[in-house]
C-alpha cells in the first residue's frame, strides 16, 4: 500500500511502514519527512511561522502515539524518541526564536540544552511548540489588523468652513473659492477652524 494514501492514518501508517521495514528509525523518518523538508519560515512572517509550528505539532503528537497504536514497544520508543541525538534532531526544526524558548524552559527544568534528553526534554519541547502556536496566532492577527488599517483612506485632518476678517490676505488668494476661512489675526499662521486659537 502507497504510503501517501494512509498518511492521515497514523495506525495504518505504521502498520505499514513496521511491516515492510520493522524498525522505528523508518516510522519516525516518514513521519517527520514533512516537516523537514519545508522550507523554515522567516522570524516576521508570523503566519507562515504559524503553520510550520502546526505541522511540527502535528508530527510530535504522532511520534508520541507510537507506542499507543503499534506493536512497537515503550523500550523501543523511548531508546529511539527520547534519545539525545533525537531530541536535537526535532529541535533543529523550531526558529531560532522557538529554539532560545526551548533552551530557557529546559533551563527551567534543570535540563541542559546541549544534553537535553528523555520524557522530560520531549514534553519540554511540545509546551514550547504549543506556545509558540498561541503566540502566533495573536501575532498573525495583529499583523491582519495592521494591514486592514494601512489600506484605509486617510482622512483630512481639517475640512472646514472659515472666515477671514482680512480679505485682503495674499495666503487667501490662493484658497479654494466658495469655503469662508476664519482666521485670528491675533497669531501668524492661525488654525482655520472656529474656536481653534493655535498656530497650523
């Protein structure tokens, strides 16, 4: 069976793959070929960083169902997943940005980044996807709402009728005819609108 036609059915999938290959080297390369074959997202393109985060999740939450669904044992699982070599190799897929999360939370945990390793540095690395996800989101949604604010007209900042007492004014010569501009003699360049005493 092809595997592209089961490869939303992480049970079939690996049926297969332990089937024709037996070794959970194979499970874990096909199920992380996606991700590592996608171009990594610029540190400001929020939304295409949004979706590589997705499809990053989406292969941890399929490696961590591996012992769940298949014959492949705990013992096995755990010398291949959580193996140091592994867990760098999974990290080398987050942004540099996702990566010093990463460090600091294993930090946190009393983990070092270099040797980070074991149930503990694997359930580090998803809260930091997780994260990252929900950051993301409000991330790419305050960039929509920056866009949709950038492509509104802007408005006048005085559209006004006013009234000169100096019609004799060289600056009012070249003012649109039919608009009556005041203006308070009292200040140079005074505002046009009514009521308003400050300088333009």
């Amino acid at each position: 069976m092809d595997t592209v036609q089961i490869k939303t059915n992480l049970p079939k999938l690996l049926e297969h793959l332990i089937k024709n290959h037996g070794d959970i080297d194979t499970v874990c390369d096909t199920i992380l070929r996606e991700v590592e074959n996608s171009k990594r997202p610029d540190e400001t393109d929020y939304k295409a960083r949004h979706n590589h985060l997705k499809m990053l999740m989406n292969a941890l939450d399929r490696l961590r169902d591996i012992p769940k669904i298949s014959s492949i044992s705990m013992e096995v699982w755990i010398s291949a997943v959580l193996s140091l070599k592994f867990i760098q190799r999974l990290s080398a897929l987050l942004t540099p940005a996702d990566d010093a999360e990463f460090s600091d939370l294993l930090r946190s945990k009393g983990l070092s980044p270099r040797k980070a390793k074991g149930q503990g540095a694997f359930d580090a690395l998803i809260d930091t996807v997780q994260r990252s996800i929900d950051n993301t989101v409000r991330l790419v949604d305050r960039q929509s709402e920056k866009e949709i604010r950038k492509d509104k007209p802007k408005r006048a900042a005085h559209v006004v009728e006013v009234v000169s007492s100096d019609s004799s004014s060289s600056d009012e010569a070249s003012l649109p005819s039919g608009v009556i501009y005041h203006t308070n003699n009292a200040i140079k360049k005074s505002c046009a609108m009514r009521g308003h005493d400050h300088e333009m």
